[in-house]
C-alpha cells in the first residue's frame, strides 16, 4: 500500500511538472501568434500610407482628389492648433453622444411599455414595422423643417435611426424570456411590475447591452447624414464643405478623425458592456 | 372548516391555434387540512395542470376551485409551487434563489435568511449559497427548488414530482426530511410523483389518475399504519407490498387504455 503510495506521488510529480511545462509552451505559442499578428496589422496600415503617398507624390493618383498623408495630418495639425478641429469635433460628439444615449434608453422605454401591454403591441406592431423597413434619413427633410436647422433636428434623425431597432432587439430579448421563470415567480403571487424586474429585466440585460454596440455605430450614421443636411458644422459640415470648395485634404482628414473617434467611443462601448456583463 | 382545497367538476382543454385538447375532465376532488395525498397517473394524465389549476396559474375552463373556502383567482403566498423543474434563475446565487419566494412577498428579513440558510443546510447544500445555479447539478437544484417552496412556509405545498432528480439514497432522506417536516407542522400537500412506492410510504391518500381526457380512475386510502409511519420505514411494514402491487395493476391498466401499457415515466 505504502510504497505503491509512494510511487503515485512520484508520478504526479512528475506529471504536475510535465503539465505545467505543456501549459507554459502553450502560452508561449499564444503570446507569439498575438504579437505576429499585431506586427502584421500595424505593417498593414504603415504600409498603406506610404503607398498612398508615393502613388500622389508620384502622380499615379490625382492628387488634388485624394490628397496624401503627410498634407492630410498636417491639415489635421493645423485645425488642431487653431481650435477649430476642436469646436466640429465636440459638436459632432455632443450629437453622437445624445442620439445613442436616447436612442438607447428611449428604444428601451418604448420595449417595456409594449411588453407591459401586449394590446398596445398589438396595436403598433404594423406601424413598427414599416418605420423599421423605411430608410429614416428620407425624414431628414422634415425634422429640420420642425426642429429647425441645428442640434435637435441631427440627434432626432439619429434617434429616428436607432429607437426602432432598439425596440424591436429589446422587446424580443424580453418575449424571449422562458415563460417558466416567469411561472415561477408568479406562483408567490407576484406582479407585473415584480415579474418585470425579477426575471424579464434580468434575464435581457446581456441584450440591452448587446444593442449599445448596435446604436453606436448607428449614432455616427444619423450625426454624420444630419450634418450633411444641415451643414452649419461638425465633421459632416466639413465634409460637405470641404467637397464643395474641392479641398479634399479637409475631406480626408475629417475621415480620418471620424474613423478615429468612432473607434474609440465602439471601445469605450465595448468596455462598458465587459464591466456590465461581468458582474453577473 | 371548509377543506383546503376542493375541485368541483373542474375540466380544463388547452386551447391552441391548431387543436384544442382535453386535459382533465370533470375532476371532483376535496383534500382536508393535514393531508398529504399523492397523484398519480401514466404520463399525459393531467397531474402538472391540475397543479397548476390549484396554485392558480391557470384558470379551468369550467368548474370551480377553492383553497381554504375561497374561489381562487390568482397565484397566492399561502400555496407554494413547486414546478417540474428547478427553474432556478440563472443570474441569482444560491441562496438569492432559494429566498425568492421571501423576497417576493416581502418578507426578506434576517430571520427569513436564517432560515433559508437552514433549509439548504438541512437539504445538505451548505457551503453553496454564493453558488450560482449552473455550478450545480441537477439533483442539487432540484433541492434548492424545493428549499425555494419551503422557505415561505406555505400552509399547502404542490410538489410536482420534487425528488425525481435525485439519487435513491438522497430521495429516501429527503422523502423522509419533507413529510416529517409538513407533518410536524401541520401542512397540508399535494404530491405528483411517478413512483409507486414513494407515493404510499409520504401519503394519507394516493390518487389514479387516467388520461384522455384526465379522470380520477381510483382512490387508495392509506391504512394509518403505513401513513404513520416515516416514509423510510412505511416501506417495511406490513400490508405496503400488497398495496403497491393492487396500485401498480390499476396503473397498467390505467396506462393501457391508449395501447401505452406501463408508460409510467415522468
Ligand atoms: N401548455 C399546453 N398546451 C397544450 N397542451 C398541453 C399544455 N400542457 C399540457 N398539455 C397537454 O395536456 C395533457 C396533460 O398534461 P400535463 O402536463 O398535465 O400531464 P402530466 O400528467 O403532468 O404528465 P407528466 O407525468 O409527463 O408530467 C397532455 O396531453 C399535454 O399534452
Ligand atoms: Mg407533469
């Protein structure tokens, strides 16, 4: 008995040793894969400006319609150093901002009314789905005939954007909820309002959260389309404005921003739902 | 005193887009204060909706139900639950599951966590309350679940095959653990079970039912002996194998009325 326990000890031992040798082998082996990858993303976008900026230098492309590089961050330096990069880029953001916040929580909103009433869904289903199936920005027009030419009428397009998919994403997420934990709830004669936060609430938060992600790249859509339209400022302003006067630089390095911030607020988004989700 | 709950010709059909089917037909049934009867039947028979009827989540298509005297119209603290499956709340630990009931009815103080904490140590899930329910197996939250029904202390339990998760060796002690429990108490229970022999040791009185549509087939009192006794030891005393052998030939009979001979599984 006792030796063959010796032994046993022996061998897991060993086999402890050899397990953890494989586990760091297969760390090592991840660790690399991630920097290779990473090397080659960042080669990747080295890579295409330098080919952007001898093919203008060189006159393969016109350079007055695509610009290059060095002329677009300059730009860019410029419109930072004298402010004025500043005041579009808080505008468009404070817009962006606005219409994904609303967009979100009145989407929500409008999800639990409905649930609360399966007679009022009902009753709006036809309308929800033909305001979902329509393109929103043809709405454009309207809104700023209401709302006037400025903030409002950009953050209600977004919101004319987002609610609606909102909505739908949340209210099915909370028609989804098996009608047995509800049952369960319900036999220790609970309310509608108690069945609503115990279970339904509960059990569609990791699709209220999954629809931030969905909003935020639709806020950019409605901001930089209602900026289009109204074209007083922001990033879309310059957009406009800089196709206009045929300045492409502007246009260029407005891109450029705008793929940089949008970037860091779906990140910023994406963080949020980690710290939200991971509390469960 | 009315009895606890009483069924007058109740008949309930579920109602479908496609089909409307018959579950129970015409179901007379009165259960007095203190009684823990069983149900039982093939599969299919209506036991779960005439739980459900009786705990008030669903209202019969006709006929009447009272619990305590008064017509129910709705779910009520006073009954508690306890549905086929666990259906624990995935987001909630262990013991925020099994005080749900308590939570619900407003009754969450230190002393109603005390107690649900004993509950589960009782059901021997110490040690797993900051769990969360998908870190158990099955037989462990099927426990939970009925610690979740227990805990409110309703004065008339539905237990819906409770222990049929279980491992013979547990299921003994927790037949045990229960029917003690309500009987010391004074609760009055309603029973569906698939096993025979459970059915007789814990109850004062086991009904058959039939299927197609859902029908009281036949009544077996339990003879005080058996009843008194606990459910561990109910199986050694005398008069227990002639029962269940008479209760197993009405079940085949009762299960071959559709050509399913002996389907008697859950
Ligand atoms: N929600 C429902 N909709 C339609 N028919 C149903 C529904 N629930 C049950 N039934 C039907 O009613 C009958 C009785 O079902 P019930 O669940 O009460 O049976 P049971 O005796 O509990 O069976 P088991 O022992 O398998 O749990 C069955 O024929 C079933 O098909
Ligand atoms: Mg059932």
């Amino acid at each position: 008995m006792n030796k063959a326990g010796a032994e046993n000890t022996g061998t897991a031992a060993s086999r402890s040793e050899w397990l953890s040798s494989r586990h760091e082998e297969f760390k090592r082996a991840k660790r690399l894969r991630k920097r290779a990858v990473f090397a080659v993303q960042g080669s990747l976008l080295v890579l295409f400006f330098a080919a952007w900026e001898t093919a203008a230098r060189l006159g393969w492309i016109d350079r007055l319609l695509f610009s290059y590089p060095s002329k677009v961050f300059r730009q860019i330096y410029v419109n930072m150093a004298d402010g004025s990069l500043w005041h579009h880029l808080g505008i468009t953001l404070g817009e962006t901002a606005a219409g994904f916040v609303l967009g979100t929580l009145l989407g929500t909103l409008l999800a639990v009314a409905i649930w609360w009433s399966p007679f009022l869904s009902a009753v709006l289903d036809p309308y929800m789905v033909v305001f979902n199936s329509m393109p929103k920005v043809a709405l454009g027009p309207i809104f700023i005939v209401m709302f006037g030419a400025g903030f409002t009428s950009i953050v209600v397009t977004t919101l004319s954007i987002t609610i609606i998919v909102t909505t739908l994403v949340v209210y099915n997420s909370f028609c989804g909820v098996d009608p047995n934990l509800v049952k369960v709830v319900r036999s220790f004669g609970a309310n509608r309002r108690q069945v609503f936060f115990k279970v339904i609430l509960p059990s569609s938060f990791p699709a209220i959260v999954s629809t931030l992600k969905v909003n935020v790249g639709m806020s950019w859509v409605g901001v930089i389309v209602g900026e289009f339209l109204v074209a007083k400022s922001g990033l879309g302003y310059l957009i406009i404005y800089g196709f206009q006067v045929f300045n492409f630089t502007l246009v260029m390095s407005s891109l450029i921003i705008i793929a940089f911030v949008a970037t860091a607020m779906y990140q910023l988004v994406v963080y949020i739902e980690k710290v939200l989700l991971s509390r469960r | 005193m009315p009895p606890v709950v009483e069924l007058k010709s109740v008949t309930h059909a579920y109602l479908g887009d496609r089909e409307a089917s018959l579950a129970v037909e015409d179901l007379n049934l009165e259960i007095r204060d203190g009684e823990f009867v069983s149900l039982v039947g093939p599969s299919g028979c209506g036991k779960t909706t005439l739980l459900s009827i009786i705990a008030g989540l669903l209202p019969p298509s006709r006929g009447e139900v009272h619990v305590n005297g008064r017509p129910v119209s709705g779910p009520s603290p006073e009954v508690g639950y306890m549905l086929q499956q666990d259906y624990l709340l995935p987001w909630r630990s262990i013991l925020g599951n099994a005080a749900l009931g308590l939570e619900l009815t407003g009754r969450l103080d230190e002393a109603g966590r005390k107690k649900t904490l004993e509950l589960l140590a009782d059901m021997g899930l110490k040690g797993t309350e900051h769990y969360y329910p998908g870190q158990l197996s099955g037989g462990m939250r099927q426990r939970v679940a009925l610690v979740r029904t227990l805990a409110t202390d309703p004065g008339l339990l539905l237990l819906d095959e409770p222990f049929s998760a279980l491992d013979y060796q547990i299921k003994l002690q927790l037949e045990d653990l229960v029917a003690e429990t309500l009987r010391r108490r004074g609760k009055t229970a309603v029973l569906v079970t698939h096993d025979l022999s459970e059915a007789i040791a814990v109850s004062t009185r086991v009904i058959l039912l039939e299927r197609n549509p859902g029908r009281i087939r036949r009544v077996f009192e339990i003879p005080d002996r058996i009843a008194n006794t606990p459910p561990l030891y109910a199986r050694d005393q005398p008069g227990f194998a002639e029962l269940f052998h008479e209760l197993w030939k009405e079940m085949e009979l009762a299960g071959k009325i559709e050509g399913t001979a002996g389907k008697i599984e859950g």
